[in-house]
C-alpha cells in the first residue's frame, strides 16, 4: 500500500518530450506518482484517477522524483503556478504540480467572504431603511388624516354652537325652534309619498299588477 504520493500532477506532464500516460487506460491525467524505496534508480509508481489503477514507469525514478521536487516553483500569490523543469541523468521531465493550498488562498477566500458579507449587510440595512420610510410615511399620513378629521370635527361642534347661541340671542333664551309635526297624509295607500294601485289595465298578461304613483295630496315623494 503506497504513502500520499510525493507528485500531483496537473495536466499533462512529460518525459524527455513524449506525454506521461497510465499503462492501462491512457489518460495523461489525473496521475500521482509515488516513489519505491530509497534507492534513486528504482522506478516510481505512476497511479492514474481515472482508472483506478497503476505501474511502475519505464522512464521516471526516484532520482527523477527528487529532481522535479527540487526544481518546483512553489506559489506565493494565488494567482502563481506550480510547475517544473528537471533533468536526471539524461531523463527531462516537465509539467505541472498541484499547487495545494497556501496563505495567500486563505487570505483570497477571506477576503471574498468578507466582501460578500458587507454586500448582504448592505442589502439587509436598506431593506431596513425602507420599511422603516415606508412605515414612517404611512404614519404620517394616518396623523394628517386625523388631524383632518379633528379640526373638521372642532370647526363644525363650532359652527354648530355659533348658530346656538345666534338662535339664544334671537329668541331670547326660548331654546331651539320647535320642529313641525309631520301630518299623516289621508289618502289610503299612502306610504312615503307614494300611493299603490291594483290595476289591470295595459297588463300583458291579463293579471292584476300593483303599480305605485306619487301621492298629489301630500306630495311628499317630491320633497
């Protein structure tokens, strides 16, 4: 069972110009290559994530392994790139590593979490902000509508204990002017100014229809 592998490759790497591939699938990536012991001549285990499976290579050893990990150059910024040149013993190998995680990711990703998190802070306040104006202008409208109604109110109670006094002033303190008493009219059917009839006279279907007329003794149905 093989260690972490000591290379992540990305992408497609290669050997003396011809592309490292696995020996059972022939993908060029993703492959870990593992190294076998500590003898540097010994050839490295190629793994392939494609598959599932791996072999020892023909051209890569642990001196080669230990070639690319000195000739790597590291990452410092995000936006930087692990690759590599190496040569050992006549054998060339170039390509690209994973670049792993490093602090400036850490500072990256803060940064964008930090971003977003003032975004939705801002979001969230003026949503705030305008559910607080919309309430403030909704009640302030209801208060305008109150006043209105008060100062109607006061100015009519006003207009109403004006004419009063006028009317005391008028008749010397004999009240309010006595309504008249409404009279019942006489004529029989009578009710509201409108007297009903039974006739059958221009009926369609020859049947007895109620039809009401002002009353002309009273005439209250035009007042």
């Amino acid at each position: 069972m093989f260690h972490d592998p000591d290379l992540k490759l990305i992408g497609t790497a290669y050997a003396n110009g011809q592309p490292i591939t696995c020996t059972h699938c022939g993908d060029t990536t993703p492959l870990h290559i593992h190294k076998t012991g500590r003898v540097e001549t010994w050839p490295a285990f190629v793994s392939c994530l494609a598959c599932g499976q791996g072999d020892d290579s023909a051209v890569i050893t642990n001196g080669l392994v230990d070639a690319v990990l000195a000739a790597r150059t590291g990452r410092q910024k995000t936006a930087d790139r692990d690759t590599f040149a190496a040569e050992w013993r006549g054998t060339v190998m170039t390509g690209e590593l994973d670049p792993g995680i490093i602090t400036d990711d850490l500072v990256q990703v803060a940064h964008v979490y930090r971003d977003t998190a003032r975004s939705k802070s801002k979001q969230w306040w003026s949503s705030k902000k305008r559910t607080g104006k919309a309430r403030a202008r909704a009640a302030l409208q209801t208060a305008k509508g109150k006043a209105a109604q008060a100062v109607t109110g006061a100015a009519g109670a006003a207009r109403t204990k004006a004419l009063a006094a006028a009317w005391e002033i008028r008749t010397g303190g004999a009240g309010s002017a006595p309504k008249p008493r409404r009279r019942r009219c006489t004529v029989a059917g009578c009710r509201g100014g409108m007297v009903t009839l039974t006739t059958r006279m221009h009926s369609p279907t020859g049947r007895t229809s109620k039809v009401k007329i002002p009353c002309a003794v009273c005439q209250r149905a035009r007042t």
